[in-house]
C-alpha cells in the first residue's frame, strides 16, 4: 500500500500534464472536460486500465482521495516555490504561476469527476472540491481566480455533476463536505472589499440550492402566520397613527405612505391562519367587493411611493438628503416614518416588504398554485394540496393588478436591488416554497403526539428499575502517592498566601518602569532623528513606521507606570512629572 498511492499518484498526474496540453485553460473556463470521451481515455492509457479495485485492502473512497491529495500537494508546493522566487529576473511572473496552478486545479478537479463517475466514487469530486478551497487555495487566490472560474455560468454544467444535479440530502454526506466548505470559507472573507462579497453570496447560494433539506422540516407543523395578537391594533390607538379621514389635499406624501402601510400592516396581522388570508383574498377578488379593499391601499402606496422616489431624486441639500442616524422603536409614529423615508436604506426596506406582501398575495391565484403544486409533485407524485390553499381566487384581473403592482415597485429599486429582490423571490422563495410542499404530506399532529406518549417512562417505572438494577459505582482512584490531590500528591503550594510571595514588590516595579521609560524615550529622539535625515530617501516610510512602534511602546510602558502608581495613591504627581 506504500507503493501503490504514489504509482498511481504519478499516472494521475502524466494524465493531466496531457490534458493541459490538449486543453488550454481559456478553453476550461468555458467549458469543463470530465465527461469528453478524451479525458477518460487519456487516464485509462496512463495506467487506471490495469487498476482493480477488488485487490485493495483499502476503501476505495479512501484511495481516490489519497492519490488526488498526493497530486493536489505537488501542484501546491511547486506554486508555492514560484511564488517565492517570483521576484528572480528569470523566473517567472506570479501571474504566469497563478494561471498554471489555476490550470491545474480544475483540471484535477474534473479528472476527479471523470474517475469517480467511472469508479463509481461518488463522494470523489466533493471531497477534491473541498480540498482545493480549504487546503490549496490562499484566500485571495480563491477568490480572485478559482471563484471567477467555479462559480461563472460557464461552470455551472461542473457545479451540478459536483452536487450530483442536487439531490444531495441535508445532515449526510455529501452534503456535510459542502456545509463544511461553507463554514470555513465564509468567516475568513472580509465585507470591506466587493469580490469578497460577491464569492461569499455566490458560495452560500451554491451550498443552499445544492441541498435538498429531508429531515424534520415541517413534520411537526402546519403552515402558520407570526401571531401578533392585537400588537397593531393597539400601537395605532396608543400612537395616534391618522386615518385615512384624516387626510386631505394638502397632507404631505409621507403621511399618505405612512396611512397605507399601517393599513396593510393592520390587514395582514388580523388572519389567524394562511388559510383565512387565502379566503379573504378571494372573497374581495373573486366578488370585487365595494369600498375600500387591500389591493386600493397597495395602489395608493405604490403611487406615493413613486412621487416620493422622483421628488428624492432632485438636487437637495445634504442634509435633508440623508438625516443623521438616531434610535427609534421599531413601531414608529408618523413623524419617525417620514424621517426614515429620507434614508435610502429605510426607503428600500420598505420596498422590500411590499414586494414580499404582493409575491405572498400572488400565490393565491389559482393558475400559480396549480403551477406549483405540478411542479411538486413530478418530483413527489403523493403531495396533496395543502389546506392553505382552500382559499383561492380566480380573477385574472386583479392577478395582472397585482403583477403590475409588483413591477412598479422593482422600477422604484437601484439595479442591483432589483436583481437582489428578483433572486429572493423567484429561487429563494420558490426553493422554499416547494421544500415546504414536499413535506406537507405528514400525519395528524394528534397522531404524532400519541406516537411519541408510548415512549415516555413515567416516574415510579423508573425508581422501580433503579431498585432492581442498582448501579455499579466506579472504583475510588488509586495512586502510589495517595489521594491525588495537588497540596499532597505533587507536593504544589496553590494557596493565596504562595501566590502573594511570588508577587515582586510595587516600589521596586514603579522604579523599573520609570527607567523603561527612560530608555524608551531615548530611542523615541533617535528614531525622530533619523526621520529628519531620511526625508527624501526611499528608507523613510520604514522610519517613520519604526519611530510610531517606538512611540507606541513608550505609550504602552507610560500607562502601565501610571496605572500602577495610582493604585499606590501617587497618580496626580506622576501626572505632573510626566
């Protein structure tokens, strides 16, 4: 077993200096190579054609892994060298040497697809996939160049035959090898710079589409709105929120926002249950109630919303453009409303909950729910509709009101919000929204309550079983010395009073601080002598940088001096004299 990973470590890695000369990186990047005829044959040639796997003593799993990893550290250590000797005439520039490596990297990384698809090693590719983000890639290599290249549409088709087309299940391998993935790469990136942020959201995108939650979501509950019982209702009468009576031509348009959203705010808040929401819905869409309904108030909301938007855009003064931060309650009054409209984050906060509100109310809509609900169960064939959606309505009018609705608002975002909020609600929602559904299908809660009663031990069963089968207590621990006790066995003094002995004297430390300082000053008044003489030279910014160390820990020595003398009660004269 000693000679056999590095036999085949070495055919591995003759396999892929081929494939680098028949696949260029430009042509990876845009197209992965793990299911061509060519990759497969060229590794069979190198020597995997003899390879039995009946003959190893070793798991399969385990000897992939090891060979991989064996090729992978090669490839690192010869980057690592280059990198190092970057800085030679001769050699080579670092970003020849972060191009091969990268060159490397996904060519190991789709030979690994192609030898476990081939082995029948399914956990292969995942496992490599981990070691080349969490071993072999420096961060900003990862991503920087590994990142652009993994996570860009052109990798997709590599994405999914990593994630096995995503059936993986969540809590088991493979999945926990993604999950850990996530885990280590996320907290090292920091949010300061922008390719940060990108990888990170498109790592957590691909860890969470690429699981398909099956343990205990939903098992135990049905569908259920947050309960505020009342908590709306009696902010509006204890704030004095306005009605909409109340308002008039010249009211301003923050007002009538701030109307609107505590009226839907209010609306939504009074259901009990998804299903009451869904019935109302369709006793108000289906019958086109009189007056004023839900869907006049999103209206109205949307349109002042827009003159809001345009009346931001003019040129104002800075500081009616952004208000300076201050805390409020999270149930604001008008006042505090019409404050936060003028921040642009506040603003789209707002946005945000409204598109939420009207995706929710769309889901209503009978040709969306038979949409979703076939969408379900190809993957499911016994998911049956849940009682949510007994209430439904049927106008096709107010569906394209409401879309319309939906699409003015995206209008009122930045670009790049609306691109956020287009994900969230057409794969993040919809990822949910069908996880929840193939769950939905699960026996009366009453059922699984009695289910889980027969395996509960009442109390006397239990001191019962303790009579009859009484512990067996441990032996006392037994040392040559005697009972181990630190004071006794090894013969160490852990009292206060040994602890207060060791303790040097406060006098004799205050006089060694003073003269710490004392030297510490000195070296201050070289090092500002040499700045003044190295200004001009190429050597000054390393001066100046070594006279703030000095200045830092002549500081630090100053404080310590200080604090230990004004516990000794001398803190005002040591102020003086320093």
């Amino acid at each position: 077993m000693n000679t056999i990973i590095p036999k085949y470590a070495l055919s591995l890695q003759s396999a892929i200096t081929q494939l680098a000369q028949s696949h260029p990186l430009p042509q990876l990047t845009e197209k992965p190579i793990f299911d061509a005829p060519s990759t497969l044959d060229t590794l069979l040639k190198s020597g995997f054609d003899s390879l039995n796997l009946d003959d190893l003593s070793l798991d399969k799993n385990l000897f992939f892994n090891a060979i991989i990893t064996d090729v992978l550290n090669s490839y690192m250590e010869t980057y690592l060298d280059e990198k190092d000797s970057s800085e030679a005439p001769s050699a080579p520039t670092t970003t020849n040497a972060e191009s091969t490596y990268l060159h490397h990297l996904l060519l190991v990384l789709d030979v690994s697809l192609a030898l476990g698809n081939h082995f029948s090693v399914m956990s292969c590719p995942m496992q490599t996939l981990n070691t080349i983000l969490l071993t072999c890639c420096p961060t900003d290599f990862a991503v920087n160049q590994f990142g652009r290249v993994f996570f860009s549409e052109a990798g997709r088709q590599r994405r999914l035959a990593i994630t096995l087309n995503k059936p993986l299940v969540g809590k088991a391998r493979p999945g926990s090898t993604l999950l850990q993935i996530g885990n280590n790469m996320i907290p090292k990136l920091f949010n300061e710079f922008e390719e940060n942020d990108y990888f990170s959201a498109r790592l957590r995108f691909f860890v969470q589409n690429s699981i398909d939650v099956a343990d205990k979501l939903s098992l135990d509950y049905d569908w259920r709105l947050n309960s505020l019982d009342g908590l709306y209702t009696g902010y509006s009468k204890t704030r004095g929120w306005p009605s909409r009576r109340s308002l008039s031509a010249s009211s301003t348009t923050s007002k009538h926002i701030f109307v609107s959203y505590m009226a839907i705010s209010l609306w939504i808040t009074s259901f009990k249950s998804p299903e009451d929401m869904g019935k109302e819905l369709a006793t108000l869409f289906n019958r086109q109630r009189n007056g004023t309904n839900i869907l006049d108030e999103l209206s109205r909301l949307v349109k002042s919303l827009a003159i809001l938007g345009r009346r931001n855009h003019k040129k104002t003064p800075k500081s009616n453009d952004k208000p300076a931060e201050y805390e409020c309650d999270w149930i604001l009054d008008a006042d505090e409303f019409a404050l936060q409209l003028k921040r642009r984050d506040s603003l789209n906060s707002l946005l945000f909950q409204i598109l939420i509100i009207l995706d929710y109310m769309l889901q209503f809509n009978l040709k969306n729910i038979e949409s979703t609900m076939k969408k379900v169960q190809l993957k499911n064939s016994k998911c049956k509709r849940p009682s949510m959606f007994n209430g439904y309505f049927t106008s096709d009018a107010f569906r394209q009101n409401l879309e319309k609705l939906k699409a003015d608002v995206l209008q009122l975002l930045d670009v790049h919000d609306q691109r956020l909020m287009n994900h969230i609600l057409e794969d993040t929602e919809a990822v949910w929204r069908s996880m929840k559904l193939q769950q939905f299908s699960h026996p009366d809660i009453k059922q699984i309550q009695s289910l889980s009663e027969s395996k509960k031990r009442k109390y006397e069963e239990y001191l019962k079983d303790c009579n009859e089968n009484p512990f067996e207590k441990k032996k006392a621990y037994f040392h040559e010395m005697g009972v181990p006790r630190l004071s006794r066995a090894w013969k160490s003094k852990t009292g206060l009073a040994h602890i207060k002995e060791g303790m040097s004297d406060e006098k004799e430390l205050l006089e060694s601080y003073k003269d710490e300082l004392y030297m510490a000053e000195g070296k201050v008044e070289e090092k500002r002598q040499e700045v003044q003489k190295s200004e001009g030279l190429e050597n000054s910014a390393e001066v100046k940088e070594e006279l703030e160390g000095e200045i830092r820990d002549k500081n630090l020595i100053n404080w310590k001096m200080l604090r230990l003398s004004r516990s000794r009660g001398g803190w005002t004269a040591e102020l003086q004299t320093n």
